[in-house]
C-alpha cells in the first residue's frame, strides 16, 4: 500500500493537468496487475494506491511511473494478508 500526500504549494490546476497522464498510466499498470485500488482523499490532500509487487523496489517502480508522482511526499507500507484467509 502506498500512502502518497500532495506536496506544500501544489495548486489544483496543476493535478488537473496531470490527470489525463495519470489515468493512462494507471491503466497500463492495472493491465499488467501491478496496479489495483486507487483512492483520494482531496480534503486531506491524501492518496492511497494498492501496488502489487514483490519487492519494495519494484513497487517504488510502479509509483515513480505514475506522472502524479513529482507532486507526492509518498511512504511505502508492505502489507500481508489477515490471519487466517489463506492467502
């Protein structure tokens, strides 16, 4: 999971005009299954993207493809399955 927040300054023109980029991007990602939900929090200028990889370095790859990613301050968090659902 990566947790990405809009960078101090970062007006909304200018996400706007990295939105058609983004979504294209986004959509070769999630073709290739590395990309999965993508939620935004506009009001707390917040982000959440689920990235499927094996390594931290290959999800750093898929986040630093994305064109939003030069407005991000973004952490990224392993996650494993719940205890218990066989995964």
């Amino acid at each position: 999971m990566v947790v990405a927040t809009f960078k101090d300054g970062v007006t909304p023109e200018v996400i706007r005009e990295l939105i058609p980029a983004e979504q294209a991007q986004a959509k070769i990602l999630e073709d290739k299954g590395l990309l999965g939900a993508i939620k935004v929090a506009m009001p707390r200028r917040t982000v959440f993207l689920e990235v499927f990889s094996e390594t931290e370095q290959e999800a750093l790859e898929v986040i630093e493809s994305l064109p939003l990613v030069k407005v991000w301050d973004y952490e990224i968090f392993q996650t494993t399955p719940p205890a218990g659902s066989g995964v």
